[in-house]
C-alpha cells in the first residue's frame, strides 16, 4: 500500500507522526487503526504496544464499529520489537527482569486482543512484516497482502526463538505444520505471492489499492448481523481449540441458535429471496 521507494504516496504516509496509533472511522460501522511510527517503520515501541492496547479495548467496547482495519504506514506493515532504548514499562518499581516480563505481557495481551475482539479484523499487510509485526498479522482473522508486503519470522536469525507472541500456535493452524516447522526455523523471507499460494494471506493485491480492497471487505462485513459475524468468528477460532468435532458443533449450533432467536435477518433474508427482492436487514426482532 505505501511503497514509498517506488514513488507511490499514500495518503496514509502523509498523516502526523507524533501519535503512534491512529483511530479513524472511514466508512459506516467501520474503524481503521494506523500504525503510525513512520521512522522506525511501526516497530513496537512501548508507546505504540500502550496505545494500540488501548485503541483495541476502546474499539471492542463500541458496539456501533462491526468491522475493524489494521495496516501501517510507509513501507512495512509492522517489523516486530524496535532495536531502540523502548521506554518505561508501565508499573513503576519493577526490578529489570520484571520489567522485561512485564513488557512481554503487554505484547502477549494486544496480540490475543485482536482475537477476543467481537468484531472481525482484517489485517491490511502494506510491506515488510517481522517477528511480532507477523504475530499481530496472524492475529488478525483475514490479511489481505499487497504485492510489496513480505513476511519474516526473524528471531531465530537475531540470537533467539522464532517462537513468539503465539506465533508457534498461530502459524501452523495457517499454513500447516511442515510449512511453518521450515518458515521459522529457517528465518526467510515468504514474499506475497508465496503468501498468497500457502495460505498465510487469503489474497494479494496491487499496494494501491490494499486499503480500498479491504475497506470495501469490511463494508461487505458490516452490512451482515453484528451477532452474526461476532460469532462465527468465536466459532472459527474455537476450532483452532478443538479438541474433538463434538464440542466444536455444539459451539456451531448455539451460535446459530442465538443468532435465530435474537434478530429477524433470517426471516427477513428469506422472505427477501422468495420474492426476488433484496432485503433490509436490522439486527432487531
């Protein structure tokens, strides 16, 4: 999306730079989050992980946004941890050892908040993708790459584990087992149409138009039952958690049981169909 050595300037890159995250509301129903740390190209700095966690708690509680976007600005979506001096922890008084688990924490909670969240979140991948910058991607339900977006699990190449942020978790139930044991281990780069071709990305697009093709997949979202799609997506990621088909259609069958009786859009979608008509849908009874 913002390819800025190509020439191509989005209006995403011409935003202030002072506030790490940005909020705006683009379209009826729907939130865009900006990872906004231009010069550091949205590494998680403390003051980005701070603000993002608390963008993401203040969005759940807003019952009027269905659908939310995630991208960044410049040349990369997010590059994982940031290289420079992070700033102070909150929680004063902690010994060094605490601090850095503390700081952990934060990056554990903000990635699992993306996937608590009762709206859909379709990550907008615009560039390069590290560490846990992929870990906040695969928490995402949908990515959307465009064609200058790359991923990198590289902390086996930085002296440490590739396993973070639940990316040891994550990166499997996306691309299988033997594709991520080989991704992580080996450290390299999975360009867009790899991402594409594997899974890791359910499409690719010209960097352009990344933030339009995902805006109007979010509109598209947001047009259907809030209890709906809330839902199906705690079903989808319940599978993950399975441990038998059992319990995972009972989770199924409630989810439509409680969509049924809560709202008349089934009614109304059928009776729509019978009469070749398209329908008005409300989330009311």
């Amino acid at each position: 999306m913002h390819p800025i050595d190509t020439g191509y300037l989005s209006p995403l890159d011409t935003l202030p730079t002072l506030t790490p995250v940005l909020l705006e509301y683009p379209r009826p129903d729907v939130a865009l989050i900006v990872l906004n740390r231009l010069d550091r190209m949205n590494a998680l700095g403390l003051e980005l992980v701070v603000a993002l966690k608390q963008t993401l708690e203040k969005i759940n509680c807003d019952n009027s946004v269905r659908v939310v976007v995630l991208t960044g600005v410049g040349r990369a979506f997010c590059t994982g941890a940031d290289e420079e001096p992070a700033g102070k922890v909150p929680h004063e008084g902690l010994l060094p050892p605490a601090d850095a688990l503390r700081a952990l924490e934060m990056l554990d909670e903000v990635t699992w908040q993306l996937r608590l969240m009762h709206q859909p979140v379709i990550a907008a991948i615009n560039g390069a993708t590290h560490c846990g910058g992929m870990c906040l991607a695969l928490a995402a339900d949908i990515r959307v790459v465009a064609d200058s977006a790359y991923f990198r699990a590289a902390g086996i190449r930085n002296g440490l584990t590739s396993s973070e942020l639940g990316l040891s978790y994550l990166l499997p139930r996306a691309i299988g087992s033997s594709r991520a044991f080989e991704l992580m281990l080996t450290g390299r780069d999975v360009d867009a149409v790899e991402a594409e071709r594997i899974g890791l990305a359910s499409c690719r697009v010209a960097d352009e138009d990344l933030l339009d093709h995902c805006l109007t997949m979010a509109g598209r979202i947001a047009g259907f039952s809030r209890i709906g799609t809330g839902l199906t997506k705690r079903a989808l990621w319940d599978y993950l958690d399975a441990a038998s088909v059992d319990g995972h259609v009972q989770t199924e069958d409630s989810g439509q049981r409680y969509s049924r009786l809560l709202t008349r859009r089934f009614d109304v979608a059928v009776a729509a169909r019978a009469e070749k008509r398209l329908s008005v849908l409300t989330d009311c009874r």
